[in-house]
C-alpha cells in the first residue's frame, strides 16, 4: 500500500576481518546479520553500508534514499570522518531515523547528537542480561512479553551519560550488579533515534528473535513521513506587509530559509 | 493488510438538541461531524455513542471492542456514571487510545486519568487562533504546514492545569495575548491519550480540513496493537523455587494477575 | 536566614501495633524512625500525623501548615476517608510537597495523583538490593555515591504501572532478576511529587543512612516557595474591556478564580 | 550559611563596543548590566569574562571556580575557539550550570550541548511579548505571576529546533502571531542547562525586573551540591573478584575513570 521503507544498515566492518572468533560468529558481518532478518519483511528495503566503502558508503545520494540508518561501530569510531558526521546529522535534522546499536553509544554521531560524554560502564564476564519492557505502550516494545533474556552478554552499567531520554522503553539486569537504560528514544529537529544496547560482536545477538524484532519495530517507528520541514530565519517586520490592518495580522515566512 | 482501526466517537450531545444555532452548525452533531470524516478513511471503522444512550452507549462489549475512543463533553460531565468512567480508565490502561477535544478537559475521564484539576482561562470572543507545530517529527503533526489557523475560536489560556505532558505537539497563539499546549500526548497503562485544543459547539471547527486531519492522526497514532499486557503481583519467592541453583536465578511470575 | 520547611511524616501505623516483630523494628512506629532523622536538620521542623487520629491527622489546619508531607501506608489503604484523600490532593494542587514511600504506591492519594493503578510485581526474600544513581545532576541524588545498598529488601519489580516520570533518579537491581524505576519525580498543578521505593515494616531501613539522606534531600527538593498560584476561568471578552484600542490589547485575568 | 554560588557572567560584548545606540542602553556592556543586579543578592559571588580577553576570559582555573556560567553572543559566535567550547562542554558535563540567553541560541556551546541546529525564526518590530508561565511549580518561575510583559521586544519564533526540553518553565506570545519555548531545561552529565529567551541589544531588557529575577532563580536552580561524579569504564569480571561467594555477588568499580 504505502512505499517501503528504506533502510541502510551500517557497519564498522573490521573485527569481522580481523578475528577469526568474531568471523565465525558473523562470516557476512554484523551488518549482514541485522539486514538478513530485515530483508523478510516485506515493508521494508534493505541495503548496507560499511566504513572502509569511499565515503563510508554514506554519500550524499545514499543518505537522501535512506530513511532509517542502523549504526554499529566499537574499535573504529575515530575513523569516521568529520564531513560524514556532520552529512549524517543533517540528514537526522531532516526527517532521517537512526537506530544506534551497542558499542555506537560512543561513535561520533551518536554524541554529536546527545551533546554528552555517552559513557558507561562496562564488563565482559558473560553473565547473563534481562531486558525488562518498562513502557509497554510504545510500538518498539509491540509483540514483546514482558522481558526477555540475552543468555551471555556484555555487560553495559549505569551511568549512562546520555540526556534524559524522551523516552525510556528498556531497563536491562544483569547478573553482576548493574542496570542500564537499554532502550532509549530521542528526537532531533525531524529526526527520531532509537538507541538500543545489546549486542556484541562475539556473541549471536544479533540472531536472536527478540532482538531481532525490536531492531524491526524501532526501524518503523523511526520512519518518518517524507518532505515536511520548518523554516528559519527572519520573518518581515509587521508593519512593512502589505495588507497589514490591524489587531490580528501576523508576518509571515516570507524571507525564511527552509531546514530540509 | 492490517485489521482496521476501530474508532468509537462519543459526544455528549446536548447542546445540539437544545439550542438551534448550535443544531443549524451540526445539525448531525459534533459526533456526526467527526464521525463523517473518519469514515472516509479506509483503515478506520467508526462507530459513535452518546450520553444519553443506555450507559452512555460505553457497554463492556464496546469499550472491547474500541481500539480508540474520542471524547467531546461540556456542560453535562457531571451527568456522566462514576462507573462508566471508571471502566474507560480500565480500557485505557489496557490499551485502548483516548482522544480528548476541547471542552473534554474538564471531563470525569480526562481528570482522573491526568490526577490533576485541568483547569484553564477561556474568553468568547471570536478571536484568531494559530496552531504552530513545535514537533515536526511527531507522527500526529504529519501532513501539516508550520501552523494552521482557526478563523474564530474560542480562546484557552495557559496555565492549563496538566501534568508535563510527555510530548508536547502543537502550541496555540490567540489574538487576545494568550498561548495555550494545544497538542498534548501522555500515556497511562498500556494506553495513549491525545488531548487536542481547537474545537467549539457554535464553531464548525470540526469540519476544517487540518482539524480533521489532526483527529486522524491522533487515532492512528493511539490506536495499538492488542494483547499485550504486564502482569502484577507476588511473584514466587525464589529459594521456593523447584530448580534454583545460584546466582543469575530468578523468580518468575507464576502467581502473578495479568492486567489485560 | 529563610523559614524552616514544615514537615508532616504520615503513617498508617497499624503494623507496629498489631504485630511483634514489626514492633521490635519500629518502637515508635515508621513514622517515628524517620521523624526522629528529620528532626536533627536545623532547616526542618518536623511533625507526624497518624490514620487513626480524627481525620486521620489531616485537617484543613495541619495541612494548610505543610509545606512537605510524606506518605507511608500499607494494609488500610481503603481506611483512608475519601474525603481526606481529596483534601490532600487539593492542598498538594496547591503547592504541597508529597513524598511517597515504599508500599504507600498503592494509597489512594498516590493513585489519584497518577490516573494509574501504580502496580508493581513484589517478592519478600530478603534479597539485595542496589539503588543505582542514574540522573547524578538531580538534587535528590547530593551526597550519594553512584549507588548504596540494602542488604535484605522486599522486591518491587516492573512494570511500574506509573505515567512516564518527569525525572527518573534511582533504578533499583535485584538479586532474583528484577529491576525497578526506585526513584520518580512528578509535577501536579503547584505541587512536587516524589516516589521514595525503599522500605519495609520488617526491616531497619528507615534507619539506614542513605535513605535517610534521600528522603531529607527529597523534602527539600519538593518544598516550594508559598504563595504563588494560577488562576483560572473566564477572561473578560477582549472588546468588552475598557480602553481596549488595538492590536496589542489582551484580555485581563478580572474575573477569575485562583486556585490557591 | 552556606557557600556563595560563583557566577561568571560571559558576554561576546562587541555590539557595546561598535554601536553608539547600544552603547547607550548598555554603557557597561550586556554583562555589566546583568552583573550589576546578581552583585546585590548575598547569595552570589560574580565575576564577569568577554570574549576579547585571552582565552575569552575562560580559563581552566576561572572556569573550575564557577558554578554556573551565563552566556551572551550574538554576532560573534564564529569567533570562540572551539578548544575553549570544548572546555566549557566538559565543564558543563562536570556539574557546572550554563545559562544562555537569547541570541546565545547559536552560541557553538549550546549547538553543541543540545545536538540540534537551534535555529529560530526573529523579526525586529518592536513588538509586545508577554512570557506565560507554564509551569507555576517551578523554582525559575518562583516570585512570579502568572505572566510578565515585554513591551518592546524582538520576536523570536517557533520552531525552535532545540530537543524537547527536560522542563518547559515559559512560552512566549509575540503580537505578530508567533510563540516561542522561552524558558526550557536540559541536564547534560551532572550540568544542569536554562535557556532563557528575553533579552536584546537594542532593548534594555537586562534592566527589567522580571528579566533580571529569572536570571536570579536560574542561577539559584542550575548551582550544584559540588563534587560527586560518576565513574565509567571496565569494571573488573565477577570471576576474578577476590571474595566473589556466589548469587549476589556484582563487580566493583575498582578500574573505572572518574569524570570529575
């Protein structure tokens, strides 16, 4: 019925390369694994994009087709480059989702756009995490029973240095101690983000149903109808319009600068 | 693709039988004028109910079966059952999605599902109005300009006696020199509620086309998918439980009372 | 140098009279163990108030002279006059301070102030709890460390069937897999809302530091300046008003209603 | 009683120095004018820092010894070298408090806290703003009414493209139609953020009491209890722990980095 929506799966691609262990857990890489399960749904179009492409594969072409990114990056995070930050959080400001997995809490776009540190703590010890639903209203959490289990995982603890989110959809436990505010949403002039914590590149995260279908659901919620944008700038003085007679005339946006 | 959306439209439907201005602006009342519109929609199947049906025509069996309810009331909220508007709660926070027009502020349902008095400023007086929308990425706002504007409203003045809602959507500017949070969203339970400004007896605001779009929006946007509830209660204690063995054991809801 | 805040402690105080071990923790009843802290602060002057004095300790006096109330009730919930709850939820409409505690999530004023049914999961175990800091700017969180501990706590698990809290402070961990938003603020009318987890008639834990230390911190927090209320109604019509000669003229507040 | 709140008063002050018309209304410049009201309150210590002076007057020591810092800009916002917003960011995310007002809004350090491009609409017209309230239980709106006035005020108008605010304290209605989120809070790390709109350097805005007793209680809410920071970082395995003895056992942030 409507268009489908476009989605462009990022990956840092290098611990893929570089580690047979981390190979035979994801031999197409992390961002084959997260865009095998998403080209199923019929709503849905898929493509993937990786760091060492020219321009990170994120070119202004590929951006404008995209309407929701996936972001996942751990070792590599300073080697993405400025420009491409900076293109990424224009398209963000215009209208684009972006879904930031794991490790991308700290990859450059993410705290470009939080404005904060994004640090955790951390551990890999293997224990095991369950994600409880704390906002069982909101569609990311659609199809989900009240928690589920990621039976070894990294874990990530509190604090979390990230603005108070707009939305707190997942509370993680995990069996050393700690929480984490694991399912966060965040808005960004017409951009929605949707920062999820679990997965690692050891381990078959990104394989498991749930996760699965929660990277799904924020990949629709994030979706934004095309093409409608504020505008900025300055506004004609009042009594300079033609037309102006009185009590209820108000300057319109004449001379203003649209975002998008 | 997807089942429709049900829609129940409820009106007070007083002011209507009562004073011919009023009658000769909706002479099918504001139910029916809403209710016109939203039948137009291929993905809603709209139904409307009134005070002065047998229980308010809010039977069990068609609160069951509303994915969302629109509200609009005015001088007869006291009129409405205590016991009725108790089982609107109860639906809300199941799930259903409630969206509150106008004078509906003041409504028994709105009230005891903000916890405050919802009071605010008023003044006839026929003034301009302009609805700017503060969150162009909020699904609600789709398909709108950077403002709209209502000929001759009846004003609201802030304070407008909420809760922080947890989106805020639209703002209203009156010619009068008042602002009002036109656009509101919170949720209760598994539940979604819109309250939405514009809207008068005497006005045909419920015909203008951004009205009604707004109104659509709002009800797709608080219709959800259904049957998916928490569940409340003791859980067992865990060194009861057949299997404990160590650390990363945990109760599980066994005894637990399910809210659906 | 300013005006000492007024404390009034509430409790249901049933527990400590009709069961032994519950008496051996509480000698002069919960209600007692945190007064007995709060009255060491030169900034608070501190009285308590009980369910079975006349109007349970709560009339238009007492309160009209509380600047902060706290609520701790348990199994008479539905002994709490209607008329009382009201009352307090007008004087919190009106600026008051009210700090929920523990089990006090299902009183009838907390639900009233939500539009929720505030469950919860709960298990008494006496398993660990760790209340993790998670908005370290908040000034309910000064002096903490970036979290404490309870040694044998009663779990209070998610879903917390609560609105979105304004500002989420504490997430609690449990040892049997739970997790629990511990710490919530609430803004309702003039008045400032915080739900305090911690706490159980059998255990010490309103002689534990750290939550001493909170619930004064909380106190202070939710104190507010008196005298300062909205008023609401019907504002003269704009062309009604003398001297009304233009664009700028705005209706007047003349004949309204303050709240306070 | 208690320390002093260290405020350093930052002010871009070229206007003052390049335009005899605002040199008349601010003959000390912006930051003198704003100064000159916070020296009277016992409460505060101020210092004042311009953009001309080496390192813009913000040093590592000046900076460490300010509990919030208030940011004036407007033509020169290109002009402040990123190390030193970099400087101050950290500074914020430390628990220093920021006030920007008005045309602050472009200021590279509150881009750069907020993630968004912060863009406004504005007219110069003399027209009339009135600055509503809307959250009368806040401490920033405290010894207010309901609204307050600006007779002669530059219009600045939605959409703000700033994140939803953590509060939203004021809106303000222009007579030229627009509105604008005039007073809006945001916690970046343990900084606690206030955006404040009033205020221009043709107008003298810094003089009106309402304006300079905002700046007052914001300065007064943003000042933090000094010195408690989380930690981040590798928290060493459960299974390496000394003394790890089985279910409730959770690691401890023995190898973990202290942001403050």
């Amino acid at each position: 019925m409507s268009d489908p929506i476009r989605v462009t799966v990022w990956n840092e691609y290098r611990h893929e390369k570089a580690n047979e262990k981390i190979a035979a857990v994801y031999p197409e890489g992390i961002h084959g694994a997260i865009a095998e399960y998403l080209r199923e749904l019929p709503d849905l179009e898929v493509r993937t994009a990786t760091l060492d492409e020219p321009e990170h594969g994120l070119t202004e072409e590929m951006l404008e087709a995209t309407d929701v990114l996936t972001w996942w990056g751990h070792r590599a995070h300073g080697e993405v480059d400025d420009a491409i930050v900076e293109r990424v959080q224009q398209r963000v400001w215009n209208g684009m989702g972006l879904i930031v997995l794991h490790s991308g809490h700290l990859s450059k776009i993410f705290r470009a756009l939080m404005g904060t540190g994004c640090w955790i703590k951390w551990r890999e010890a293997d224990e095991r995490e369950r994600v409880w639903v704390v906002d069982p209203s909101h569609p990311i959490a659609e199809g989900l029973g009240e928690y589920f289990e990621i039976p070894k995982a990294e874990m990530y603890g509190e604090h979390f240095d990230i603005p108070p989110p707009d939305e707190l959809v997942f509370i993680s436990w995990f069996t050393g101690g700690e929480v984490f505010r694991s399912g966060c949403t965040f808005r960004r002039g017409n951009g929605k983000i949707f920062y999820f914590r679990p997965g690692h590149e050891t381990q078959p995260i990104y394989y498991q149903a749930e996760i699965r279908h929660v990277i799904a659901n924020a990949v629709r919620w994030a979706a934004q109808p095309r093409g409608q944008y504020p505008t900025y700038g300055n506004v004609m003085p009042v009594e300079d319009l033609p037309g102006y007679t009185g009590p209820d005339f108000r300057g319109h946006p004449d001379e203003v600068v649209a975002r998008g």
